[in-house]
C-alpha cells in the first residue's frame, strides 16, 4: 500500500538538474511547495530579533519615538523646518513608520544571504525567501509601531478619514521597494561583500534625500521630477496623504515612483534568479 | 528509462579560482572590465593581431564526465580519497549546486543531509528547532507534529526541549539535529559522513535506524570514508577520483578498487634527483608493499617502507629519522636507524644504503604522511643534512575491526597492541 502511495508520487514528477540558462523562470509552483519554509523563516527571524533583550519587543517602539524626538528637537524647534500646519512630531512620525520599515527590511534583507550561508552551502531550498521573510519579520515592527500612531492621533486630535483606505496600499508599496533594493543587494552581496559597507552610507544617504524632517513642497518645481525617482519619496507622502490629509498633489509623484519601484522590482527578481544557482559556490 | 529514479549524463562542474582570494571585490570586478574593455579597443586598433595576452588558465573541473543510473530502492556507497569530487556531486544531486555540464534526473522527493542540524538556531529551543530543522529538510508542518514524539523519543533529550540550544553539549545537539534528519522520508535520501554522530551507543542507533531506511525500500547514496559503513549498508558502489568514476558497481568491488587504485604513481612515493655536491642525500622513499600502487593499507597490516640514501663521503656521527605525521602534518612518533644498533652512528662507507623500516600495526584509521630527515650530530649541536617532510602520504583503513563491529571510533592515532589475559580468580594463573 504504502510503496503504490509512493510510486505515484514518483511519477507524478521528474525533477532535471542541467546548467543553468534562461532569464525568465521564477519556478512559482516551487515556492509555492515551499510556502512552509517561508512562514518558519519569518517565524525564526522574529521569534530572535528581541531574545536576550531586557526591553523585548518594546524596541519597535522606541527606536521610532526615539527618532521622532530628535527630529523634533533638531527639525521641529532648532531649524524650525515647516510641517504643514501639523504638529511636527506626527508629521514626522507618519513619515518615520514606512521609513524604518523600510530601511530595516533593506538592511536585513541584504545581509540575509550571508547571515545564512551556511544554510545556503548545506541545502536546497528557493533562496529567495530569506531576503523575503527578513522583510515579513519587519513588518511585525511595523504594525507595533503603528500602534502609537494611533494613540499619536487621538492625542493631536487627528480624525481618521477615508483616505486611510489606500494605505494598505502604500505599505505594499514600501514593501516592493524593500524587497527590490533587497534583492538586488542581497545578490551582489554574496559576490562583493562591499555590500556590508555601501548599504548603511546608501540607507543614510536615502534618509535625508526622503522627506521625513521636511516636506516635500521644499524642492523647487523643476527638480520635482528627479525628486520623485526616489521611490520612499511618493511612498511618505503617500502616509500623509493617507494618515494626515495633507494635501499635496499625489499623481504625478506617485506614478513615478511607483513606476521607478516596479522596474527595480522586476529586474531584481530576474537578476536574483539568474545568480541564484552560484550563490553556493561563491557564498 | 526503466525504473531509473537517478539518471545522471556526463555531469560535470566546472570551478573557478579566484586568484587565490575566494571573495571578488568590486575593485577587481570593475579593472577587469575596464581591461577588456582597454583590451577591446586594442583589439580594434590592431585588427587581425592575435598577440593578445590570453587570460591564464583559472578553472578546474571538479567533476567531469559522470554518468550513472540508480534503481528505485538501491542504496549506493560513493566512496574516493578527499577532493575526489564526492561531495560536489551530491551537492549537485541535491541541487544546492547547479552542474556546469550534463543533466540528471531525479524522479521524486529528494532529502538532503549534507550536514547535521542545518539552521539549528542557537537561541531557539530543542522544540522550536525541530520545527524549524525540519522544515528546512523539507518536511511539512502536520508531518513534523504527527512524528513529533517519535523525533524527541529518539533523541533522548525530552526534558531539555524547552531549552535553548545554545545551552546544549554539543553531543545532545547532534542527537536532537540527527533524530529530526532520521525521520525524514524522501524517496530519494542522499547523505554526506553524517553518521559519527554522539556517543557510541547513539551511533549504533543511528546506524540501525539507517539500515532501516535502506531496507525499507528508499533509495540512498551514502558518501562516507568508513568503509565498514558502506559496506554494511550497500550493495552498489561508486568509487570516484580525480572527479571521474572509477568504478560502479558492487560495494564490496568497489571498495577493493579503491584500496588498490590511489593517486598517481609520483605522488605515492619520494624520488629526489641526485646532487653530488652533497655528501649525503635522501634518495627515495617509497612503500614496499607488494603490487600495491596505492598507499592504503588495512588497519592490521604492518607497513614497510624503503628508504635509500646516497652517502658521497666518509661521514661520522650521523642519523636517519622516520617520523610517521599525522593528518595535520604534526609528528606522532619519530624513529632513528640507531636506536636498535648504536654502531651505526660510528661510520659508513659512500654509496647508495637502504633501509627496510618496518611498522608494526599500531596506526589508527586516518590521514599519515612520512617524513625523513639525515642529521649529523655534531658536538653541541644536530645539523640537518637533507630532509624529505610530508611525503608519501597514506591511509589507513578499518577493513572490519572488533572495534568497528562494536561502534568505538578510532579516538587516537596509535592503537598500541596491548595484551589482555583473563586470570582465573582461584589459581591466579591465566584462564584456558
């Protein structure tokens, strides 16, 4: 009984090992049979993101509130930056919650492959779920800090309106982008480890070229353009308009970016897949 | 096609150096294009020149031209000498590696254990790391809760499950990682050296729950160095070197093949061109084992090496030494040519000497090298005259021990051939 059970399943599927070639195969049936896996990673990585910590969890909370007060102080009173009418401290935090998302996920997806190599050298499985579930562990973070915003908003008097709808939307967003930039990073990071050293100078970089302690009306008209090639740009304002009604024309802004965040996302994916099969060799 | 469950096709992989460093800076990666991208438009200015520096040779093939065929429920011993190539080719059966060349086909569920306890995580606990473990061996989740108990049953460490790992003996580990690993059941189970596993008793569990699996129909390859391992789990045998198969076909076969083909002949032994401005030189060394061309010896064989030394002058107080090294090339005994005959040392006559050294068999299975050195001991100090160091390197293989049989690993390089007599308690002489 048990070998015809196991005959079966033999025939049902003949697996070709052969050097690899193509660009166009994501083998989605696979990472489908392995959904398991992806869901353990995730499991994993939050599970010991906060163990031996005396505060726990507690961190997804006060690095952004932390943040948010400096920014206050140095922003908000010192350099009196505008905040649209908004009391500044929710006007950055709005801004802060997709940003730490953000740069959190890229940071860990793109050391994903070489936190794990020994998994990597050891056994198959689809690769791409590391850098994929170190973004999913982010996202708990996120949802924490969301919390605070929401108590941000009772105190600021902040009414919820349905705008609120399309963040969803915008999350997915900051997630897309995250998983390109992790892609493409995690990949090369296993052949240049001058990863480990651009990334942190790359997130810094993006932090202030984002507009988190200020607004974006800031940049003049003619600079718009290139401003918007930053995909985090119509992603914060995507947040404000969402959380604060700020009004600011969204379209043009947005459709760049989302446009930017869609290429840098497709050609991640092929440019992961292609490398995948060597990242045994060289990790 | 048949009932084949593995057909591979004139595999090969193909490696690359890299210029000794195994990572590639950026740096590198960024003057290289730029001197193709120079070197292009040199191309263009010269034209037809065929002058071009070629890049050097950087590749090697680790395996090349590997073809096979495994039946369902066959369980297979791949054995070799270390950079065989044995390892690479179930790194690319289990698709961690793509092949350069060739193609294979597996029909089937495949499982993997390269290693024991691939991304244990230290700070998980014993329950959180099976879960984890397991499905990185590619179990589902209702399969690791329905053979939960079984795994920790196996284990024997249920009362440390909600501990962290790291808080572990790295033996209980072990037995926690293999546990998960034995109740994996692929069609296809592909295993690396994974079975020294914990203390002995534990190791005999292991191996019987593996004769198990091969008993119950499952298809198996086995890459292991033990070969009273293979040969009690295998019936077919692949024995490969320098990345190409040797042999295939029965175990016993092939483990014969193995022991009495080895690398080549240059390698076995020590030949030094002769120098006559020196007075005295180490000539050859080589083993005197019959036709053997290999250096592998069974572990109950006494060993007799040849050592023949070209002495150009009348010369006064000097030595031969043979230390025997082991796999780290650290000296485990040494050896001088006067210890038995202290006349030695006096004097003797220019020509070509050699010595017949025998070894009782007292090394343990392993990796040894030789090294022979010539002194002359001069009043306060030893001068080195010539000197041959890590050569000929041997093996030494368990081909079925009492030890073996009863699951002791070989802990130490020398195995001293005590006496153990049984003394009658009433007479107080030695029992019948």
């Amino acid at each position: 009984m048990k070998k015809k059970e196991c005959s079966e399943r033999i025939e049902q599927k003949e697996i070709l090992l052969e050097p690899p070639r193509g660009w166009l195969n994501l083998r989605m049936k696979e990472l489908w049979e392995f959904r398991e896996l992806l869901y353990f990673l995730t499991w994993r990585d939050i599970k010991v993101r906060y163990k031996q910590t005396f505060l726990g969890a507690a961190w997804a909370i006060i690095q952004p509130i932390i943040t948010m007060v400096i920014f206050s102080i140095v922003f908000g009173k010192l350099a009196k930056l505008p905040s649209e009418g908004f009391p500044y401290p929710i006007f950055t935090y709005t801004a802060l919650l997709p940003w730490q998302l953000f740069s959190r996920s890229l940071s860990d997806a793109s050391a994903s492959l070489i936190s794990n190599k020994h998994m990597i050298s050891k056994i198959y499985f689809p690769r791409i779920f590391l850098p994929i579930s170190s973004i999913l562990s982010s996202l708990v973070d996120f949802f924490i800090a969301f919390l605070v915003l929401l108590g941000m908003m009772v105190y600021y008097e902040i009414a919820i309106t349905w705008r609120i709808l399309f963040l969803p939307a915008f999350l997915l967003l900051a997630v897309i982008s995250a998983l390109a930039a992790g892609l493409w990073l995690s990949a090369l990071n296993v052949r240049y480890r001058d990863i480990k050293y651009v990334t942190p100078f790359l997130l810094r970089v993006w932090l202030y070229a984002t507009p988190i302690a200020y607004t974006s009306s800031l940049i003049p008209k003619e600079w718009e353009l290139v401003y918007g090639l930053n995909p985090m740009v119509g992603i914060v304002n995507g947040f404000r308009w969402a959380i604060l009604g700020q009004s600011i024309e969204l379209s043009s802004l947005a459709i760049i970016s989302t446009s930017v965040v869609l290429m840098f996302f497709i050609s991640g994916l092929f440019y992961f897949q292609r490398m995948e099969q060597t990242f045994a060799d060289l990790i | 096609m048949g009932n084949h469950i593995i057909r591979a096709q004139n595999i090969g992989k193909e490696y690359r150096y890299h210029s000794g460093k195994r990572r590639v800076m950026l740096r590198q990666a960024l003057e290289d294009s730029l001197k193709s991208g120079v070197n292009l438009m040199r191309m263009k200015a010269k034209s037809q020149e065929s002058s071009m520096p070629k890049m050097p040779q950087s590749t090697f093939w680790a395996l090349r031209n590997i073809s096979f065929e495994i039946k369902s429920g066959e369980s297979v011993g791949i054995i070799g000498s270390n950079g065989a190539g044995k390892s690479t080719l179930l790194k690319i059966l289990s698709r961690i590696t793509a092949p350069s060349e060739g193609k294979a086909y597996l029909r089937g569920r495949v499982g993997s254990l390269l290693e024991v306890g691939t991304g244990f995580h230290p700070d998980l606990t014993g329950r959180e790391n099976v879960y984890l473990n397991g499905s990185i061996l590619g179990m589902r989740r209702t399969e690791i809760d329905r053979k939960f108990d079984e795994i920790v049953a196996f284990s024997e460490i249920e009362e440390f499950l909600d501990t962290p790992v790291k808080f572990f003996s790295s033996g209980m580990k072990m037995r926690l990682a293999f546990s998960v690993a034995a109740y994996l059941d692929p069609e296809i189970l592909l295993i690396d050296e994974i079975l020294s596993v914990g203390d002995t008793a534990f190791q005999k569990k292991s191996l019987n729950k593996m004769e198990n699996v091969v008993q119950d129909g499952r298809t198996v390859l086995f890459v292991s160095h033990n070969m009273a391992v293979v040969r009690s789990l295998c019936t077919k045998g692949i024995f490969i070197e320098n990345g190409e198969i040797k042999y295939l076909g029965e175990m016993e076969k092939a483990i014969e093949e193995y022991l009495h083909n080895g690398d080549t002949q240059n390698q076995i032994s020590f030949v030094a061109n002769a120098n006559s401005n020196r007075k005295i030189q180490i000539m050859a060394v080589e083993f005197d084992n019959e036709t053997r061309r290999s250096n592998r010896f069974p572990h109950d064989q006494s060993l007799r090496i040849k050592i023949k030394i070209a002495i150009r002058k009348n010369l006064y107080r000097f030595s031969v030494s043979l230390s025997i090294l082991d796999k780290k090339l650290n000296p485990i005994s040494t050896s001088y040519d006067f210890e038995k005959d202290e006349k030695q040392l006096l004097s003797r006559s220019p020509g070509l000497h050699t010595y017949l050294v025998k070894v009782p068999p007292i090394l343990t299975p392993g990796r040894y090298s030789l090294s022979v050195r010539i002194n002359q001991l001069g009043r306060k100090r030893v001068n080195l005259k010539d000197t041959a160091e890590g050569i000929c390197p041997f093996d030494i293989y368990d081909i079925g021990s009492p030890r073996s049989r009863a699951n002791i690993p070989w802990s130490e390089n020398l195995s001293l051939p005590l006496d153990w007599i049984l003394m009658d308690s009433t007479t107080g002489k030695p029992e019948k």
